[in-house]
C-alpha cells in the first residue's frame, strides 16, 4: 500500500513549576525567598530530511510527545528548558490540522521547520513574587501545559517531470533508461506501486538536470479512489509537466487510452489537465507497422494541441529529442509548483 498520508497526535511538553525555597545560611536567619522558575517544555517541530520519500516511518506513531521542562529549584535556579522533539518528514509534506482542516504548513525544502505545538512556559518561582509588603511569599506558578494537537500530514511528490499513462506503458522502463533510479520493472499491470524519483541529466550538459517521476498506472476511475487513484494523482499536482506513455505495441485505440487518462486528471478535486504535458508513444521496437502507430499518435496529439513523439527505452530511440522537449518545457514553467 502507498503510504502517502499520516494521522498523528503530537503533544508538546509542558513547562516546569516555579519553586517555592528560602535562604538557609549560617548567620543568615531570614534569608529571603530564593526559588527558580520553571524550564520551557519541549516544542515539536517537523523538519524536511531530503533524503526521506514516504511517511511510512511515523505511520504507526499515534502520539508523539515532547519531554517536560525541569521544575525551578533554590538558590534562585531556573529548571533547565526541555528539547525539542523533532519529527523528520520529506519534502512536499504538507501539514493540516485535523480538526479544522486549516493548514498549517508546506514543507518544501531540505531544513525547513515548523513548530505545530508549542511547548509550555515554565512556571514562576517564589522569588518573582517578593515585594515590600510581602518578603517571604509562599506561592510559586506551575508551569503551563504544552499544546495538543492532531495532524494530517500529506505527501505529494517534487518533481519537475512526472510520468503518467495506463499501467504498462514503460514508465518504470524510460526512468531507470534515463537516471539511477531502479524500479521494479516487469510485464504485467500494476508493478509499480509507489513513486519513484530519479534524477535526469541534460544532453551535452553536465550542470542541467531535471527530476521525473515514475508515477504508478492509472485506471479509469482513478479520481473516484479506483486502482489506488487517489493517492497517485495526488503526486501528479506537484509535476510541473507531464510525459503521458502510450504502449504503441497493444492493439488498443490510442485515442481510448489518452482519453482515459485526460479524463481523469480533469476529473481530480484539483484538475490537473492543465499542466504542460507531451504525449510520447513506447515501446517502438515491437510495433509491427510503425508508420501506422505513429500516425495514430500524431493524430491524437494534434487533436490536443500538444507535440508528440515516439521513443524505445529497450534501444534508446527518440530520447534524446524528447529529453529536449523535456528540458525546455520544465524551463518555461518553472512557476508550477
């Protein structure tokens, strides 16, 4: 199952209380009041770790809870403040509250923070309350309880290039021929279950790169949860362009298939057929009669307005132009995130 979502509690720590302690010293007889206040309790704090790409490891962590600040103690000692309890989540995480469905955060580069309870302020100690009318006060405060609060967190993939199309249109293929990604590649529908991100190089450039990602097949009914749906074209809203495969090889009507999946992006609760896209027919070295297929292709492309080509992931025909097609597309769109 893609775990792409998390529901967690998140309980900050709440802060010490203040001391109530007097002077005790030899020849000093009515010392004065002399206790510390209380530490801060703990704040909890997401934080974007480049290097994670799901939620899978806070899924089974239903309360996360910061230490509580150290009481305040005599001879005028604060109680030491408690750390925060930092919450590693990856980039594109997106943060609501669970109750109000406000958001309160997206988490988009490697560091960024945010702070979704905070942690309670310490209690004063009895020194804070001396006055001329009262020199030896016994009150101290206890320390104010941390926030409670229960998260949503969603992930939705960065990427400058997502691939999209039925399952089994070479996806998994085209991103392991063009990055150092690996994903599972075999001949039946579904293989790929979540996304994977590799990192492609310019042709001829050794300084420009862009990132793609192997989106998992859609079916129809996608955008009503069919096929885990959902949760896949929730990725797809964070892909500046989009490279729709077609397996050219099936005796299926190219123009059902590109249907289909234009259907549903439109249908999503946020449409996502508005993103810059080419349609790039795979899978060429085992078309019988190529001319045919392309044609078919070149039809349905201009049907929307859009370019297209053909490409082997197996031979490497075709990628190299449409790694340039790519490459400029991601470039003047740069606004979509």
């Amino acid at each position: 199952m893609l775990i792409d979502q998390a529901r967690i509690t998140v309980w900050a720590g709440n802060g010490g209380n203040g001391c109530v302690s007097f002077r005790r010293e030899k020849f000093v007889p009515r010392g004065g009041p002399n206790g510390g206040d209380g530490g801060r309790g703990g704040d909890v704090v997401l934080r974007v770790e480049r290097n994670l790409n799901t939620l899978l490891h806070i899924h089974n962590r239903r309360l996360i809870r910061a230490e509580n600040g150290h009481h305040g103690m005599g001879s005028n000692k604060t109680g030491a403040g408690a750390s925060a309890m930092v919450i590693r989540v990856p980039p594109g995480t997106i943060v609501r509250d669970f109750e109000t469905g406000e958001v309160l955060g997206d988490l988009l580069e490697d560091g960024d923070e945010l702070v979704v309870a905070g942690g309670g302020r310490g209690g004063r100690g009895n020194a804070r309350f001396s006055s001329p009318t009262n020199r030896a006060p016994r009150t101290a405060e206890e320390g104010v309880p941390g926030e409670k609060r229960e998260l949503e967190l969603e992930l939705k993939l960065l990427a400058d290039v997502g691939l999209v199309g039925l399952p089994n249109a070479g996806k998994s293929t085209l991103l392991a021929r063009l990055s150092a990604a690996r994903p599972k590649v075999a001949e039946y529908p579904f293989t790929t279950l979540e996304p994977h991100l590799g990192v492609v190089q310019a042709p001829d450039d050794d300084y420009r790169t862009l990132v793609m990602a192997d989106i998992p097949g859609l079916i129809e009914g996608a955008h009503q949860g069919a096929g885990l749906g959902v949760q896949f074209l929730r990725h797809v809203e964070r892909c500046r362009v989009l490279a729709h495969l077609v397996d050219l090889s099936s005796e299926d009507s190219v123009a059902d298939r590109v249907d289909t999946i234009r259907g549903e992006l439109a249908a999503f609760a946020t449409p996502l057929d508005g993103r810059p896209w080419v349609l790039v027919g795979t899978k060429v070295e085992a078309v019988a009669e190529r001319t045919a297929s392309e044609a078919e292709l070149n039809r349905v492309a201009a049907e929307y307005e859009v370019p297209a080509l053909t490409i082997s992931a197996v031979t490497g025909d075709g990628l190299r132009r449409l790694l340039g097609l790519l490459f400029k597309l991601v470039s003047e769109n740069q606004e979509i995130t």
